[in-house]
C-alpha cells in the first residue's frame, strides 16, 4: 500500500450504500472515505474535505448528480478533483462503448462490486 | 279441291313457319311456298317468289351447294342453319327442316319448313356475350376478391406484428422501469458481501459457502437484468468487420465447459473463408451464446451440438443497408450460421411462443425467457435474419444470415474483442458471469 490514505468523497442518496462502500473502502487502509447523502450540502462537504477523488450518484432527488458536478467543477478549488459517476442507469457495455466516458466523465455502472471498483479507483488515484 | 285438300291448304296457309317445295341444284326453284313463306322473303307475291332461283336467296351461294350435297346424301336435314337474304335484299338468319323426295317421274325435289330465326339468333348471341361478359366480371370479381383477401391477410399479419412488437415494447420497457429500480438494492448485496467476505474469519467454513452463495445469486439477479435492459434499450452496435468463423469459435470457448459438463460433443462445420461481416462481435457473441446454452440445457443427457457457417448467394432477402454490395445480377452474399442440436425439440404449439420474453418451460432459476427474445432483437438490430425450427431429424436447428461485407472472399482481420474479465464461475451461473463479463 501507499503511504498517504486517498481521500474519496462518495455522494449517493442511498445510505447504506455509501456506509458499505466506505466500509469496504476502509478497511484496505488505502482510502479514507467520507459520505453525502444529501446532494445540496455536496458542495460544502467537498471543500471542507477537499478529496482527492470523488464518486458520484446520477439519479439523486433534489439535486441530480450532474449538477453536483457542475458546482464542483465550478469551484477552482475543486475543478481538479477527478469525478467518477455512479449510476445504474447506464449498462456496462455502453460505458465501455464509450470507453468509460459519458459527456467527457468516467461512468461506472452499477451494481459494481469491489473488485472492479478498486481497479477504476486505483486507475484515476494513480 | 276435296274437302281433305281444301283442309291441308288451308293449314298451309295459316302455318307461322314457312312451308315450301323446291328442287335442288344451282338452278333450283320453288315449287311450293305457303304465305308465311312469301312474307318472309318479302315477295310481292306467290308468283314472283316462284319465279326466282332459290340460289338467289342465299347470301352465299356455296352454303346452298353444301346444303344440296348434305341432303343428297342423307335424304333429309335438320335443323340447318342458312344465312339468306329477302328479295329486298335483308338478310336473315334462317333454320331449315327439310326432306328429298322423288316424283313419280323420277325427279328429285326437296320438302322443306324454314324459320326465320334472326331474332333468336340475335338473343343467343347477346346472351352468349352477356354471359363472357358476366364470367369475365365474375373472373375480375374473383381476382379482386383474391386480392381484397391477401391484402386483409397482410393487414392482419402486420397487425398481428404490431400488436406483438408493441406487445414487446410494453413488456421491455416495463420491465427496464423495474431493473432500474432493481439494480440500487443489488449493488447493496453486492458491497456488502464485499464487506462480509473480506471480514471473514479465517476458517469460518459454511459462512463463506453463504457469502458465495449470496454473491452468486445477485451476480445472476444482475444477470437477468442485463438481458432485460438489453431488449428495451435502444442498443447501439458496435459494428466492425468481422469474421464469423472466429466469432464462432469464441463463442464455443465461453460454454466450452457447460459442453463438457452435459457430454455434448460440439462439431464444427465451418466454410473455410468467409467474407467479413458486418456486426457487432459483443452481441453476437450473445446470441451464439443463448443459443449454445439452450442447446445444451436441452440436451442435459448428452448429444451434439452442430455449428456451421457457409456462404449464400440469394436475391434481396434481407433488407438493403447502406453497407452491403450487389453482386452479379442483383445478387447479394450472405453468411449463413447454423446452430443444430439433437435433443428433444420444441412441440409444435410452443414454436410461435419461444422469441417471446419471458417465455420459459425451464424452471425458475434456470430460464427466464429472455435468452431467444435478446437473440431477436439482436438479430433486428443487425438487419439479420433468424429461424428456428425442428430439424428433420429431430433437435433443434436455428438458421441465421448476416449479409455479407463485400463480394470479396478473403477473410478479414477480426478486431480485438473486448478484453474479458473472467472469473472462477459455477455452472449454475455460468451464464451470468458470461454476460458479467461484457
Ligand atoms: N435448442 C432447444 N431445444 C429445446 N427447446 C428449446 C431450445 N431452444 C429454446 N427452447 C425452448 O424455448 C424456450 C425459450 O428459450 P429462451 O432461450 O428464450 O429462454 P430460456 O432458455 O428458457 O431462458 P434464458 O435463455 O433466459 O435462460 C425454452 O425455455 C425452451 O423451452
Ligand atoms: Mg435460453
């Protein structure tokens, strides 16, 4: 493993998704995890955290997660900050038809188990 | 004239047809002729009919010379039509009923009645013309009918088409509404067996059989979906050249293990070179796929699974796309793939049935149903063709053609398949991580 833990913001409405994946995350002490539930506080809890990645719910109520991508990437504190979305809306053959980008941005389609997502996580955490 | 006489004149006087006596031969004259028979021939009278050559009443003088000959032969005629004409000169049809006689003195002469049956004829004629006429109408009427009735047919059968498709549609669509909905709960499963596996206690036996277990039946619940989503999407091809054979043979890799396990004997008949087509290698992967394993799942006991490729030449069968090549005389090349098997069939009545969505004779967790409705639609997408029958010799045989490239015959470079992920996969699932993996 690498020295520094990478910090990984996941903002996805479902809470026990996000409280597994951040168990899962954790506990191969690479990444240090912290979860939105709500997509309208996305934006503060990012700059407070200031994550090195962040995973990202499409389908969320109140805020859909492409506009909680165009907040982040408004902000020049964050515009870096790579942005992988999550959703199940998408099939995985059409994300690697368009070799995992959609509109410019890396999809992962769900359900994704650990395994995958490790391997996508570990390749834009590089 | 005796009172016997005096009755016979009298009836010849009185009879509506015409009664006449005249001699035969070119110059032939009338003997005898009754009223009825000098108004016929519009003579002034009697005498002036008399005194005319019978030849003259004829409009054909060689009609006279055959009737002549005809009743020198057989003494007698009936019912001999004759075309005539009056002294004035009006024709009429006429039919004669006449008989050769011979007077004391040896002389021949000819007993006849003659009626004008102008008017008679006229009705046949009109009658006969009426009735080609009726019986041409009654032809076009029956074409038109013919036709009336393969168009209802063809409207019905796009119909029926219609209703099916939108059937379809409605159940895809359905359907995709609940995968979606499906798929959050599963990812749930998913990470935490993720989590539950990764904390198992070093030989905690029986719970990491469950986790296994859990694993496997989301991974196929996930499975289902895909095919689900795959019917109702509008999918996008990835089309490239390709060439079948090695499409073939992939194909026969990814159940390679599923043909062992039932002791099937997998026999490859494939055309040496075939023109490249144009498909999407993913998806026909998917079908060759779905059609291996319900060959195998039919064949559980053991058989053979036949795959074959060939090249066709065939007119317009399948709809033009933008793509493809005319060869010589309208001709286009098709790849022809052939899936057999010799299991057991399919029954007659379940044959219309089977491309139907989720419909399944396998049990619950075996089959969804989706297998052969993926296949179709598939094939839709690819302009292809597919039918599937029972073969001759029992088993199933499913028959597809994908038109071919272009007339040339050298085999094509296949592009890189997707790479796969493969994972230690049981039987059970086999299918599910194939689909997994795409
Ligand atoms: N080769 C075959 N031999 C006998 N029956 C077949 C064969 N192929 C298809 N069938 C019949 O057609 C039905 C529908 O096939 P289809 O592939 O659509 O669904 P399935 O195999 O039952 O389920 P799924 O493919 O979704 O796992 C099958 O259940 C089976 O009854
Ligand atoms: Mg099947």
């Amino acid at each position: 493993m690498k020295g520094a833990k990478k910090r990984v913001l996941i903002v996805d409405d479902e809470v026990s998704f996000t409280r597994l994946l951040k168990l899962n995350l954790e506990q191969s002490d690479g990444y240090e995890v912290q979860t939105v539930n709500a997509p309208l506080t996305a934006l503060a809890e990012a700059r407070r955290f200031q994550p090195e990645l962040i995973l990202l719910d499409v389908m969320m109520p109140d805020l859909p997660g492409g506009d909680v991508a165009a907040q982040l990437l408004a902000d020049p504190a964050l515009r870096h900050v790579p942005i992988i979305f999550l959703t199940a809306a998408i099939k995985k053959a059409e994300v690697s038809a368009c070799g995992g980008l959609v509109g410019g941005l890396p999809f992962v389609a769900k359900p994704v188990e650990m395994k995958e997502l490790r391997r996508v996580l570990d390749a834009y955490l590089a | 004239m005796t009172e016997v006489e005096k009755r016979y004149a009298e009836l010849m006087d009185h009879l509506p047809v015409g009664v006449y006596r005249n001699t035969p031969g070119d110059e032939g004259r009338f003997l005898e002729a009754n009223p009825e028979l000098v108004a016929m021939f519009e003579a002034e009278s009697r005498e002036q009919l008399l005194g005319c050559r019978v030849n003259d009443l004829y409009v054909d003088p060689g009609q006279r010379k055959v009737f002549c000959e005809k009743i020198l032969r057989h003494g007698f005629v009936r019912e001999h039509e004759l075309e005539l004409k009056t002294l004035k000169g009006r024709r009429l049809l006429a039919e004669v009923n006449a008989t050769l006689k011979r007077d004391k003195g040896g002389e021949l002469y000819i007993d006849g009645v003659i009626a004008d049956v102008t008017e008679r004829k006229r009705a046949e004629a009109d009658l006969r013309r009426a009735c080609a006429e009726l019986a041409r109408s009654q032809k076009a009427l029956k074409s038109t009918m013919r036709q009336l009735l393969a168009s209802r047919d063809q409207l019905e059968q796009a119909q029926l088409g219609l209703i099916q498709a939108a059937r379809f549609e409605s159940v895809a669509t359905l359907a995709a509404g609940v995968a979606h909905e499906v798929k959050n709960p599963l990812q749930i499963i998913l990470m935490g067996v993720d989590y539950l596996d990764a904390n198992l206690p070093p030989e905690s036996g029986d719970l990491a059989g469950v986790v296994g277990d859990i694993r496997e039946a989301a991974r196929r619940a996930n499975a289902i979906i895909r095919e689900i989503l795959e019917l109702s999407v509008a999918a996008r091809l990835d089309r490239r050249e390709a060439d079948m054979n090695a499409v073939v043979e992939r194909s026969l890799t990814l159940v390679h293990y599923e043909a062992q396990a039932a002791r099937v004997q997998v026999v490859r008949d494939l055309a040496p070179s075939l023109p490249p087509v144009l498909i999407d290698t993913v998806k026909i992967e998917q079908v060759l796929i779905n059609l291996f394993l319900n060959s195998l799942q039919a064949m559980a006991q053991g058989g053979r699974l036949t795959v074959s490729t060939r090249v066709e030449r065939a007119r317009d069968a399948v709809r033009s796309n933008g793509a493809s090549t005319v060869g010589e005389g309208g001709e286009h090349q098709f790849v022809a793939v052939e899936v057999r098997d010799n299991g057991p069939g399919i029954p007659r009545e379940l044959l219309p049935k089977v491309f139907d969505p989720f419909f399944s004779t396998k049990p619950v967790g075996v089959g969804t149903g989706l297998g052969l409705a993926v296949v179709r639609k598939i094939i839709d997408l690819h302009e292809a063709t597919i039918d599937l029958a029972n073969g001759a010799e029992g088993g199933v045989r499913v028959a597809m053609r994908f038109r071919a490239r272009s007339p040339t015959t050298s085999v094509m470079p296949v592009p890189d398949a997707p790479k796969r992920q493969r994972t230690a996969i049981r039987p059970a699932s086999r299918k599910a991580a194939i689909l997994e993996a795409r």
